[in-house]
C-alpha cells in the first residue's frame, strides 16, 4: 500500500517535543537537540515556532521544557481514556456521597498526574492544579500509584523522594527503601493510600485504585478534604464509599480481582 504523504518538518520537529514529553526536566538547547539529533541551529528554528504556539516555553536559564499548549493537548488525551471517561460520568454521584471534593489521576510521563477535579460546596481551598504531578511518598496518591505499579517501574522513582527527604530532613515520610515497602505494604492491605497533613498542613487524602481488566492500575481516585471536617479513619465515611467506587468500576472496566 502507497503511503500517504505528509509534512516531514512537522514529523522532524516533533522528534522535539518526544524528548521534553521524556526528561525528568527541561533541557538545554545543546542536550536537546542532541537527543532528537539533530544540529543546535536546526533545534534552535523549531523551538521559536513551538514557543509562538506555546508548545514549550523557555526558562531564564535557556532551558526549554513543554509549556501550556503541550499540557491541554495531554490532558484532553488522557481525559479520553475509557477508565477516565467512565470514573468523570460517576464523580458527582461518589461526591454526593462522600461530600468532600474529589479528583482523577492517571500515571504520566513524570508520576501520578491529576486529569480531573471536582469541587465540593464545602471545598478547602488548596494548592493543586489539572496536571500537577503527585510525589510518590508524600500524597495518597503517589503512595497507591507507587503500591501497583512494578517494583522495576516504581524503585528508581522511590530512591529518588527518600534522597530527597533526607537532605530536607523530612520525618514524616520513609527514609528507607526498606520503610517505603513497609507502607506499600499496607497500602495494598487495605486497598488504599491515606495521608493526614503530609502533603498539605490540615488536609486528609485518600486514594482508592481502579483496575483495568489485565489487573493494572487504571487510576487513582482521590478524596481530599480539611482535618476538621473530613473523616480520616480507615473504614470511615470517606474510606468506604471511595473504595466501593472504585472496585465498581474496576469491574465495569473488567477486572475480576
């Protein structure tokens, strides 16, 4: 069969865009254009038209990294997951239930990514936007992603926050591999993360995994709300209806765990 013609400086100049969606951070232009190879000049023409089209933006140092047109682009393709799309038609019913503000967060290029956000009348209001990207250790949800996914996937990742947390001196997550499986370890026990002013001074967050018919985590549903309001106990009235959503869905999705 003929193959179709197209536009191969949109084909070239993509190779770009595939090398930021890929780093753990901006890169300079020399770093860049090495890894999509090609010449700095070359790189240099394609990043100016990207940046018109805000598909990467430039930091005062010269690095550049995906900017906002990247992130609605992601975001509008991970938003059309069946997982996701199946859990967004359900939320406001799960909120009803549980009355605390709820969100969806699906695994990214860099961790467990927040795709959807659903308020509370009586939301707190609190520092996350759609797409921020949850730390493994220290949120409900990184800690769920972190207990399913494979330990080949997840173990860099983990050796990373616990550096982390040791040159910040942090006490109030693992310091250890050692402690980190532990945690996991009752994760997957219960059959979801809690976190209690870990992440956030005065906030409570749980997260309930959903699962795809092969038995992988499809996303996290989280619930979060204030200390004083929001009940953090473990088979509480927020721990319960989350992980009954959960599991119904992970069964509409066909999984028979």
């Amino acid at each position: 069969m003929k193959e179709r013609a197209g536009i191969q400086s949109v084909e070239v100049g993509f190779g770009l865009l595939e090398v930021l969606s890929q780093a753990r951070g901006p890169l300079m232009l020399r770093d860049l254009a090495a890894a999509a190879g090609m010449s700095a000049a070359k790189a240099h023409r394609y990043l100016v038209s990207f940046q018109r089209l805000q598909l990467v933006v430039q930091d005062t140092g010269t690095r550049y990294d995906l900017g906002p047109a990247a992130l609605k682009l992601g975001l509008a393709s991970l938003s059309r997951l069946d997982a996701v799309k199946l859990a967004r038609e359900r939320i406001a019913a799960v909120m009803e239930k549980i009355g605390h503000t709820l969100a969806l967060a699906v695994w990214g290029n860099h961790g467990p990514t927040i795709v959807h956000w659903e308020e509370s009348p009586q939301a707190v209001t609190v520092n996350l936007r759609l797409g921020d990207v949850m730390p493994l250790l220290s949120s409900a949800t990184g800690r769920c992603f972190a207990a399913y996914l494979s330990k080949e996937a997840i173990t860099p990742l983990l050796k990373e926050e616990i550096s982390r947390a040791h040159k910040q001196g942090r006490r109030d997550v693992p310091t250890t591999l050692a402690e980190a499986r532990t945690l996991l370890d009752e994760v997957r026990s219960r059959g979801a993360a809690r976190v209690v002013d870990t992440l956030l001074p005065g906030i409570v967050g749980f997260c309930a995994p959903v699962f795809d018919s092969d038995g992988h985590i499809a996303l996290g549903m989280v619930a979060l709300g204030p200390t004083g309001i929001f009940d953090p106990a473990w088979g509480g009235a927020v721990d319960v209806p989350l992980r009954a959503a959960a599991v119904q869905l992970s069964r509409d999705l066909g999984w028979h765990g």
